[in-house]
C-alpha cells in the first residue's frame, strides 16, 4: 500500500527555506540602502564640487573672458574657432579633474556649458549625453556672480560621469563582503542542515532495516532449536537413537550460528571503542593464509564452488591480531560466498611487498553498482536486503580491523567480471626466503 506523503515532514524545510529568503531579502534590503546612502553622499560632493568650481571661474579672467567671447559668438552665429572651444574645454575639465582626484574619484567624465539649464549648448565635451537616461549620472550648477552679470544670462556648468558605480561599490566593500560573507554562511549552514537531516533520516532507516534483520536472524535459529528439541524429546522417547544424534547435531548447528551472529555485533561495537587496544603478535603469513582458507574451503565446496588461494612474493612476518585478521578475511570470504556467481569461484591473493601487505579476495559475481561502491563498508548495509542472510555488518567488521592496524580496505570491480575486495596491511616484514610464489586450493 502506497501512503500519501506526510507534508508535515516538509513543515521544517519549508521554514528554513522562507527563513532564509526572508534573510536574503533583508541583506538585499540593506545593501540597497547603503547604496542610496552613499548615492546622497556622492552627490552632495559632485555639487560642492561644481559649486566650487564655477565660482573660481568667474575670479578667472582669462577663462570667465573665454566664456564671455563663446556666448557673444553663438549668440551672433558666427562660427566658433576649434581653438577657443577647445582651449576653454581642457581648461574647465582640468578643473574639474583636480577637484576630482582631490576627492578620491578617479573616473572618466564629460563636460557642458549651457545657455539656460538644458537649452542653447554653449560648450559640449566628447560623448556628453543629453538625454534623459543619463540624468541620473548627470550634474550641474548655475554660474552665479559678475560672470553672470557680464553675460546677461544663465550660464550653467554641467558634470557627466561616465562610469561611478564600481566608485559606490568600492565605497560599500565592506559592508557588500560582510554580506556575502553572511550570505554564504546562511547557505552553508542549510546545506549542512539538509545533510545532517538526510543522514539522521538514513540511519533511521537503516536501523529499522537492522532491528527487523536482527530480529529475522535471532528468531529463525531459536525456532529451531524449539522444534529441533521437541523432535529429539519425541525420538528419545519411542527409543530411536539415531534420531537423537542427528536432531542434536542440528541443533549443536543452530545454537552455533546464533553465536556467531551474536559474536559478530559484539566484536564490531568492541572495535568501535576508541580505547580497544589489539593483541599485536607476529604472524607467519603464508602459514596463516593456508589455515584460514583451508578452514573456509569447505563452505565453499558445500555450495559446489571452488577456493583458490596463493601467496605471490617473499614470505615475512606480519605484526598484527590474528584473531580479528582471520575474522576479516573469512568475512571477506563469506561476503565473496554470498554475493559471487553459481557455482561460486573464488580466488585470495595475498601479495607482499617492501610496503606492507595486500590481501584481495576476488568473486564471480555481478559486482557492485559503482553508485553502491562507497557505501558497501558502512554499517548495515546490504545490497541485497531480505534476499541474502546477514546483519550488513561484515564489511564494516573489515574495515574496523583495517584502520586499527593503520591499513586500508577498498574494493573495485573486475575489468572481467566479479568484485575484488582488498585489504592492505603495512606492518609486514619480509623474511630472508627468496621470492616465490606459493598457490593453494
């Protein structure tokens, strides 16, 4: 039965979300009013500046006599020399340049001079602008004074920026970078959230993935055992001594397995405790491979499959815990068993070396989805859930031992079918036997 989703788990996210919209939007608000505050600032200098300069125009007699002359001309029509024009021009924006920089506004601008505030242009600079878009960039002052007595009229000076945006922006660094700043915080902090809200969600489930495997697992061997003891009950009774010996023989086998699962959750929550120390002995490693295989090789056999082990370089001595290493390989073993093909094939490779150890135990199987491959060694995970006995607990069990013996567990796939599975190990001494090559199985 599909249940419609429970908008009720999305109450919190949604929340988060309009939270930080609300944020952005608060951030947003806020460099937009440092931007028109800083606009309000700019322009009072821009017209101080004007005002500034167009009273020095007047105590200037070669430039105010300059302007004079330019209004006398136009006003006749008779044609304006290039010379004056634009000897007045470079004079006023020299000015005006100096004004400027005197300010800290290092940009590129231009310059009118103009008979009434928009109308009968007495002096335009390059690439002045006229309309009414560029009003917004666009200053100018009324030359007030003898100048404007002289004239007979009302002279306006007028300033064009062409580019003082980046100007206000780099005025406003600060204030942008603390904004940025909380704005990529805000941001960071919903994904780790999101993050932490999948992985919480995931162990959820993989724990009630594990509790109903677990409970599966337990109650299957205990049924067992009742039923296999009620049998033997009734067979010792009717006097029928084979029947004993066979119901107890499984039922030696039932409580084994349940055993083993048990041992199997106790060691790896042991492993995990960050003061568990390892018996640390030195271990001969071509004997060791050879008795742990052969151990396993049977299991292998019942499944009418086959094991093949070998030791490829010199022999040495491996300080390590031989306990929790052979629990490690046969899980590999018993991870190879499970998921490798029908009949299964086999095959452990321990390769020696100056730098360490590598165990690899390879199967016959399909392999690991490559989307699977980075979860395969964390806790409770099975690829096949419901259709293979297990806890999901063997390849993490490895990769435990791995790390309390400073080494490395991985796997990949085989370029010819099947996964590998490897172990790697470093506190391997070689001994003085030569290379060789030793194959089992």
């Amino acid at each position: 039965m599909i249940h419609p989703p429970d908008f009720r788990n999305f109450l919190p996210a949604a929340l988060v979300v309009a939270a930080l919209l609300s944020l952005g939007m608060v951030q947003f608000q806020w460099v937009k009013s440092g931007i028109v505050v800083e606009k309000q600032l700019f322009d009072r200098e821009l017209r101080q500046l004007l005002e500034e300069t167009g009273a020095g125009i007047a105590q200037t007699p070669d430039v105010a006599q300059g302007i004079l002359e330019l209004q006398r001309m136009r006003r006749k029509g008779q044609v304006v020399p290039d010379s004056l024009r634009y000897g007045l021009r470079l004079k006023l924006e020299e000015r005006l340049r100096a004004g400027l920089e005197a300010q800290q506004k290092r940009m590129p601008f231009s310059i009118a001079l103009s008979e009434s505030i928009w109308h009968y242009p007495l002096l335009v600079g390059d690439r002045f602008d006229w309309s009414e878009a560029a009003a917004y960039r666009t200053y100018a002052y009324r030359i007030e004074g003898t100048l404007a007595e002289a004239c007979a009229c009302q002279l306006y000076l007028h300033l064009q920026l062409r580019d003082f945006l980046p100007h206000l922006l780099e005025r406003l660094w600060l204030l942008l970078a603390l904004t940025v700043l909380g704005v990529a915080m805000l941001l960071l902090g919903f994904v780790l959230l999101v993050r932490k809200v999948r992985r919480e969600q995931r162990l959820v489930a993989v724990k009630n993935d594990f509790i109903n495997t677990l409970t599966h697992e337990l109650k299957t061997p205990v049924f067992s055992s009742s039923l296999l003891l009620k049998l033997a009950e009734q067979a010792l009774s009717d006097s029928q001594p084979e029947q004993v010996k066979m119901y107890l023989g499984r039922l030696s086998a039932e409580n084994q397995q349940l055993k083993t699962q048990i041992e199997q959750v106790l060691e790896l929550a042991s492993l995990e405790q960050p003061v568990y120390q390892l018996e640390r002995r030195a271990l001969a490693v071509a004997e060791w491979l050879h008795q742990t295989c052969a151990a396993f090789e049977p299991k292998v056999k019942a499944e009418g499959g086959s094991l093949q082990w070998s030791f490829i370089g010199p022999d040495g001595f491996l300080t390590a815990d031989a306990g929790h290493l052979s629990n490690a390989l046969a899980n590999l073993l018993d991870n190879a068993l499970k998921y490798g093909g029908q009949p299964p094939v086999i095959q452990v490779e321990a390769i020696s070396g100056p730098k360490g150890l590598t165990l690899k135990v390879k199967d016959n199987g399909d392999g690991v989805p490559e989307a699977r491959q980075a979860d395969v060694f964390q806790k409770f995970v099975r690829l096949h859930a419901g259709a293979i006995q297990g806890f999901g607990l063997g390849l993490s069990y490895v990769q435990q031992v791995a790390r309390l013996h400073d080494g490395q567990a991985g796997m990949h796939n085989h370029s010819e079918g099947g996964a590998v599975f490897w172990l790697y190990l470093p506190d391997f001494e070689p001994g003085e036997t030569s290379p060789k090559q030793l194959q089992y199985g």
